[in-house]
C-alpha cells in the first residue's frame, strides 16, 4: 500500500527503497479527424527511482524528492531515449519544453541514457517509456486518500543496498519493519510480511 511503501522508505533499513507502477498514458494530442492520441508505456516513480537503480540521466536533472515526492507534484516527465529520437525529434532543447500527457501539459525534466529501458529485461521492457512521478498517479489524484490507506496493495518497490549493508541486515529491518506495521494496523496488515531478495530482471 502507499502509506506501508512510505513506511519503508522512510525507515533506516539500509538501503535507498524506490516505488513505481506501471500504466499506460495517452501522448500528444487528437488528430483533426479526432482520433485518440497514441498510448506509450508508463511508469509512475518515486523521485528516486533513477539514483535508486544508479542510473544517470543523459540529460536534465530528472526529478527533486523535495518537490516530486508530494501531493504538490508538477506534472513533469522523464522521456526514455528511444521515445526522444522516435516521438520527439531527438530534439536537443527537449528538456524544459512540454509534452502533452493524457490532456496535461508535462515539463521534461530529463532523458534517459540510450541502453536504460526501465529496471525490465531488455526482452521485457518497452521500446518508448515515459517516466512520471509517483504521486502523479491517477489513483492519488482521484482519490487521495489512498495516501492513507493501507487496504489497496498497488505500489511495487526495488531497493538498492547502501555501501556496507549485506542482504542479510537490510531483510532484518524490513521484516522488523513490516512487523511492527502488522500490529500497529491489524485491520488491514495483520496477514503481511516482507523479505528482501535478490533482484533478477529476468524473473
């Protein structure tokens, strides 16, 4: 749930814990004879989805967790690198400029790097992604509640180990973590746990 996700990044459990889901949003705008604009693959991400991976972006500053992590958010967008060669012209001033994101002008905040297609394996992942932060998504802005309610498990986390915190530690507080929440909400965590494993693209 997004409250159990802030939980987690929140707690000192060794490791830089980012969230994302993925949807698909509708890009540019209807066509004269009112076509629906085309959808691309996008992932909703906390704004520390690309240091969490150690993914440098090859343009722009991507996204601020002091900005983007709250229900505040501007609608900005990081473009994948196909997606800026095939959709935007390879434009270099692209960063700053808008893309029209289901009806919403976004601001670029950056590109990825050529070889980055999202955490997927390469057979698994999109050829043109858009990257939005989390709390753009439209659950939350439909219903912000959801930032409080533990009953809808919907975010997908990765975490990324700090320099000196083995695997066996990070799962330690993670479970402790998700322990505490289980009694201190019975109603709606009573039944969870959590592990840390191994990320494997290719599962």
């Amino acid at each position: 749930s997004y409250p159990d996700f802030q939980a987690l990044r929140d707690t000192d459990t060794g490791m830089a814990i980012a969230g994302w889901v993925r949807e698909s949003s509708q890009v540019g705008e209807a066509t004269p004879d009112d076509a629906a604009p085309p959808r691309v693959a996008t992932l909703y991400v906390s704004a520390n989805y690309f240091s969490t991976l150690g993914v440098p972006l090859a343009r722009g500053a991507g996204f601020d967790p002091a900005t983007d992590d709250r229900p505040s958010a501007e609608p900005r967008v990081v473009l994948s690198h196909d997606f800026w060669q095939s959709r935007a012209a390879a434009d270099p001033e692209i960063v700053g400029k808008s893309v029209m994101v289901e009806g919403v002008p976004h601001t670029v905040a950056g590109i990825t790097p050529e070889d980055f297609r999202g955490h997927f394996h390469f057979f698994q992942a999109p050829g043109s992604l858009l990257f939005i932060p989390l709390e753009r998504h439209p659950r939350l802005r439909a219903n912000p509640n959801l930032r409080d309610d533990r009953s809808m498990d919907w975010i997908r986390i990765h975490g990324r180990l700090n320099p000196g915190v083995d695997l066996g530690r990070a799962n330690a507080v993670v479970s402790t973590t998700v322990a505490v929440l289980a009694r201190q909400h019975p109603a709606t965590n009573e039944f969870k746990s959590a592990t840390v494993e191994p990320y494997s693209s290719t599962t």
